[in-house]
C-alpha cells in the first residue's frame, strides 16, 4: 500500500532538495503536485484541501533556521502535517476501571471484523490480558464457526450462541457472552458484530442495540483500507449511526492507493488504533502515525 503514493511525494520533495531559497511560486507547485498524488491516491478532498492549505501557510511563514535549509524544512513540515492527518500521538486502547473491558468490532461484511477478533485477541495475550470472543454475527452464515476457528487459532475461548438454538438474538447472545467472561474472570471481551454488504438502517439498529445493552470501553469501526472513497462515506455513516471510538485499518497490505487509511481519522475525528496488514493472525500492529507518515514519505 501507498506505493504509488510514496514515489510521488519522494520525488516532489526532492525537486526541492537542490534548491538555496524556495520562491512563494515554488511552494505553490510544490503544494500543487503534493495535492494531485493525495487525490489520485484517494484521499477524500476534504482532507486534502486542509493538508494543503496548512503545509502552503506553515511553508511560507517558515523562518529560515540554521540547521535546516528551506527544501529540508518543507520536508519536515509535510511530514509532521502528514503525522497530524494521520492522528499524532500513538493512542492506546481504554481499558474499564472494573473488568471485563467490553471491545466492539463493527463494520461492512468483508471488512475483516473476524479475523480481527483473532489477531486481536492473540496480540491482547502477549500483553499480559486474558481475552474472550463472543459471536454475535448470526446474520451471515458460518460466521460464528469462523471465528470459532480464529478463536481456537489464537487460543482464546469463544461464546457462541448453542446450535440448534435457530438464529438467536445477538443482543442477548452479546449480554449473555459478558456475564461468561466476568463468570470466568476474563479481562477483555471482544464482541464481534453483523456487518452487511452495504449500509442499512437494521444493521445499524442492530449494533446499536448490542452497543446500549453492553456499553462498551471502545467500538473500533473497522475498515478495508482498499476500498478508497466509499471508505469514508462508511465511516461517516457508522459514526452517526452506531458512533465509534477508534478505527482499525484492514488490508494495508493491498496495492490500492490507500486515500481512506489517509481520510478516515480527519473526517471522522476519531483515532486510528490498530493495522491489519495480512491474513494470518500476525499480520497485525498497534497503528504508529509517526511510523506511517515516514513510510509514505520514504
Ligand atoms: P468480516 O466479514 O468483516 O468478518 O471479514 P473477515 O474477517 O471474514 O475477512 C474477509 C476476508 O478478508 C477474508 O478472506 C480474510 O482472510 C481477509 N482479510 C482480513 N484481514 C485482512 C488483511 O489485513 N489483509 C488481507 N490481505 N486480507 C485480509
């Protein structure tokens, strides 16, 4: 992912680097050839145009300091400027004052909700937590067997509606999921939630249910980071209709331009706390702006 993106801005920063003094038209191309490779990238044009607006203001009224010459210093702004879009300081998981810390995953079908209750859960192991899965996507079939297969992959126990139950009701199935790992003394609780193909008002209704019936210490908003500008039309309407805490990045490892990992924090305003970047349940990290922002920018 960001690839094509990565080249682009590279290369315009370094048609800076020979230059002594950076004209105000320098910077103007330099802002307009960064704005064409973030819109052909995908990046919702909201963002872009405050990016640009920022890093023109920041790059002109720059004082021209010692250690940095004018190409140098530009650099440094698109860099920090990018570190800010992406959300600033590595935000960490809120944890409840008593256990068990409830975690919502929601999300379109397809996002990658499972396998992240997986990957999450094992790298929640490494910290020292002891996690608890619990299926409350009954729309879709197999669901609940796929995350019991993740579940057992990541060694991590799993409430699943009993079979032969019928379909079940998942706000009850998410409250009885709950009293189980208080029961059992487990300190984080991930629910996985229904997604469908689109939007829909049932949908939503749904996981808000679920969301009032557990109140939950986060509702992460997970999203497919190939899918480009629809990703944030999503976002937009998961934030006003289940409200979110945090996003999750799936699928970075994909070649596609990546705009919505780029727009998805500014236009939400909520943090970007994880990054799946593969299908195995390792193929997960904390989401580090700073980090991100140097590997787009090389
Ligand atoms: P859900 O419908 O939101 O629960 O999505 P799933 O967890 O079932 O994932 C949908 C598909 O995306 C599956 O084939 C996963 O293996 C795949 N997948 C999930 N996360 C990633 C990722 O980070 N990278 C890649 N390449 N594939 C992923």
């Amino acid at each position: 992912m960001f690839n094509t993106l990565s080249d682009r801005l590279t290369s315009v920063l370094q048609n800076l680097r020979g230059k002594g003094r950076l004209s105000e038209a320098d910077i103007d191309a330099t802002c307009r050839e960064i704005r064409v490779a973030l819109l052909e990238a995908d990046v919702a044009l909201l963002v872009v145009r405050t990016f640009i607006a920022k890093i023109k203001e920041r790059a002109k009224g720059a004082e021209v300091s010692g250690a940095l010459n004018p190409a140098q210093q530009v650099i440094k702004i698109v860099n920090e400027e990018l570190v800010g879009i992406l959300g600033g300081e590595t935000r960490r998981l809120n944890l409840a004052k008593n256990p068990p810390t409830v975690i919502m995953l929601a999300g379109l079908q397809g996002a990658g909700k499972t396998t992240l209750a997986g990957k999450l859960a094992k790298w929640l192991k490494t910290q020292g937590h002891t996690p608890m899965l619990v299926a409350c996507d009954l729309q879709r079939p197999n669901a609940v067997t796929q995350l019991q297969v993740v579940g057992e992959r990541a060694g991590v126990p799993v409430f699943a509606p009993e079979p032969g139950n019928g379909v079940g009701n998942p706000v009850d199935v998410a409250r009885r999921g709950i009293e189980e790992a208080r029961r059992a003394q487990h300190d984080i609780v991930l629910v996985d939630t229904a997604g469908r193909l689109g939007i829909d008002a049932e949908l939503m209704q749904q996981a808000k249910d679920i969301r009032d019936a557990v109140q939950p210490e986060e509702v992460l908003f997970v999203v497919d980071a190939m899918v480009g500008q629809d990703a944030v039309n999503t976002a937009q309407a998961f934030a006003d209709g289940v409200g979110f805490t945090g996003v999750v990045l799936t699928k970075l490892d994909g070649d596609a331009r990546g705009g919505a990992a780029l727009s998805v924090r500014e236009v939400t305003g909520q943090p970007i706390l994880f990054a799946s970047n593969g299908e195995k349940l390792e193929d997960f990290d904390v989401f580090h702006p700073d980090r991100m922002a140097s590997r787009i920018l090389g």
